[in-house]
C-alpha cells in the first residue's frame, strides 16, 4: 500500500465517511462538523483536523466575500437580499459571521434571525452565525474552517459578516478574495471617524440605504468615500476601488455591488493574483495556528511558569527590560538563542 499523494497524513475512516457526506450535500453531516471544529476539548479538535484534511481537495472553489461596516449599516439585510438574488440565479449561498465582542445590543449578526429571514429559510442557503466567546483569534479559525466546511458541501458563494470595529475586520480581510466595506450615509464629520485602517482593507465601497430621505446624504457619504479612496495608494495595480451606492431595503444596486465582486475576482485572476492571495492566506493562517499553540504550550511550560509572575513584575516595576525578560522566560523553557542583532 502507497502512501497516498498530498496530504502526509492520511484521514480515519471517520474522516472519511463524515466527509464524503458534507460533499454529498447533507445539511445535518455540515451543521454537525461545524459544531466539531468549533469545540474546543483537544480530542474533538484532532476530529475536527482530520475532518478539514479530508474536505481540503472539495474546497477552494467558492468565491469568498467579506462584508464588514460600522453597527447598524445594513450589512444582514443587505446579505439577505444579495443571497436570496443569488441563490434565485442558481448559487448556492452560505453566511458565517466573526463577532467575538459580546455586543448583544442592537440585533446580534443573526441572533436575531429577522435580518436574515428569507435567507435562513432558502433551501439553497446555509445561515451560521458566529459562537459566542472566545479569542477573535479562536474565532477567526472556527470561521475559517466553517467556510471550508460550506465549500466542500458546494456552497459556491461564502460571504462572512462582521462588524467593522476592533480587529475583527482584519481577520476577516484575511480569509476571504474580496472584501466589501459597508457603510451608511454619514455627515461630513462623521466619515472621518471611518478607520482609515478599514478602507485600507475595502476592495469594493458600497453605501446603503440610498433610499427616501437618506439619499441625498448617501450621493454625498459616497463622493466623500471616493475622495478618500484616491488618497489611498492602491492595494492592487489597476483594481480602483468602486465606491457604490445600494439600498438593501429596496433591492436597489445589489446586483452592481455583486457586479463588482465578479470583476475584481476576474482582475485577481486575470493577473494570477487570485492564487497567490489564497496561498499567502493560507500560510498566515498556518502562522496564527503555530502562535497560538507555541504561546500557549510556552505559558503551560513548568519552568516557566514558575517564573512567569516574578519576571513579569520585574518587567512592570521597571527593574527588568522587556527584551531581557523574554530572554530568560526562553532561557526557562530551554528556548534560549543567541539575541538578535
Ligand atoms: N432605509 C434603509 N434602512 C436599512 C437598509 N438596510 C438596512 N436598514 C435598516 O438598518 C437597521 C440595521 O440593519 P442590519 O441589517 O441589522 O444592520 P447590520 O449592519 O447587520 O447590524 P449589526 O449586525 O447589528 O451590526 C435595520 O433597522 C434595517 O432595517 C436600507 O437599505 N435602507
Ligand atoms: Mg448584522
């Protein structure tokens, strides 16, 4: 028996079976792995690795959008009726959402099931949002694999909410091809309270609720978006960032702001940028993983927990420089090299 090509590891039958059910199109198989790769008792995780292994080769051809905004811009309503148009033309459409704050005020992502209701009722759309708790990092890995997870069942469009304040955003810039920045109309001032960091981020601009009374103060939020966007030194050569307006109420620019995804998807293509993109994720996830272990082994560590508390008062009070500090909680652990030049 050859090993087979690929993975080093080969998978359990486990694996195998649980698999070759979510690729098979059954909901419950995908719903029941999802809730695998979010546990975190360590031998539900070595289930959850072995899953994601053997999903890996169903995976990879889903467009991947992100749609991120300040609270309240739109951005469950806005999905809704962008999902529930391409799911009506024949797509397959499946919503995660990172939401590692504890903001439970103003509707969760979708605790609050209204936002998304026709969406959480398409046979053809998969509606999960986001556990509560957690790192945003353990977060964004849970996320991460869930959308892995709605690739191999055949979802062929996977867009991910969150909310545009903290570091989620970033994360979610991390994870997916296209990232879409949600905005709502804004007085002047208030646009620059807009983090330049989350523009930075925005591959397509849409402002919603270009509708009745708001629309004036949209056509304005989005030439002001416009300006900004020319300050901004491209992300991409020759991918302008279209700023858009839409009303998710009224179903008006939806089908421009899925226009747009399209044609950066086909510009990142077109110019091999699209593989390279998913490549460089896909290690920087492999990063974030090894972090988070090393760190967390490392404070695990007998020795160096022993050492942990004295060390880090000494830091505190000043009697220790931070970089000698480091040095001999590595030395502890027996990590110790030779210091940077
Ligand atoms: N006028 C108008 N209102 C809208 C539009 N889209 C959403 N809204 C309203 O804005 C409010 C917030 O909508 P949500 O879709 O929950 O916004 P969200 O960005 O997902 O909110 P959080 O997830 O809580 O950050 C709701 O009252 C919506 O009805 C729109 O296009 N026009
Ligand atoms: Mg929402």
């Amino acid at each position: 028996m050859g090993a087979p090509p690929g993975p080093s590891c080969p998978v359990t039958a486990e694996a195998a079976d649980l698999a070759q059910r979510i690729v098979d199109g059954d909901r419950r198989a995908l719903a029941r792995s999802i809730t695998l790769v979010e546990s975190t008792r360590p031998d539900q995780r070595a289930r959850a690795a072995e899953l994601l292994d053997a999903v890996l080769p169903a995976t990879g051809r889903a467009v991947r959008v992100g749609i991120s905004g300040t609270p309240g811009a739109g951005k469950s309503t806005f999905i809704d009726e962008l999902g529930s148009r391409l799911t009506a033309a024949g797509h397959r459409v499946a919503v995660l959402a990172v939401d590692p704050s504890s903001r439970r005020s103003g509707g969760s992502i979708m605790g609050d099931k209204t936002r998304m209701a026709r969406l959480a009722r398409d046979p053809a759309a998969f509606v999960r949002p986001s556990p509560s708790g957690g790192t945003l990092g353990g977060v964004a890995r849970r996320t991460r694999e869930a959308a892995l997870l709605c690739e191999a069942a055949g979802f062929d469009v996977v867009v991910v909410e969150t909310v545009g304040v903290g570091q989620s955003e970033t994360a979610v810039a991390e994870m997916v091809d296209c990232f879409v920045l949600l905005a709502a109309p804004a007085g002047g001032d208030e646009l620059q309270g807009i983090k330049r960091g989350i523009m930075e981020l925005a591959d397509v601009i849409v402002v919603n609720k270009a509708d009745g009374d708001l629309l004036p103060a949209a056509r304005r939020t989005a030439a002001d978006h416009r300006h900004a966007v020319h300050m901004l030194r491209p992300r991409y050569p020759g991918w302008t960032v279209p700023v858009l307006l839409a009303s998710a109420l009224e179903g008006t620019g939806v089908d421009e702001v899925w226009q747009a995804i399209r044609r950066f998807e086909e510009h990142l293509r077109a110019e091999g940028l699209l593989d390279a993109l998913r490549a460089e994720q896909a290690v920087a996830w492999m990063w974030s993983e090894m972090r988070e272990h090393l760190l967390d082994a490392f404070r695990r560590d007998e020795k160096v927990a022993a050492r942990l508390e004295e060390v880090e008062a000494a830091v505190r009070a000043g009697r220790l420089s931070p970089t000698t500090a480091a040095h001999e909680l590595l030395a502890a652990h027996g990590l110790a090299g030779a210091p940077e030049v």
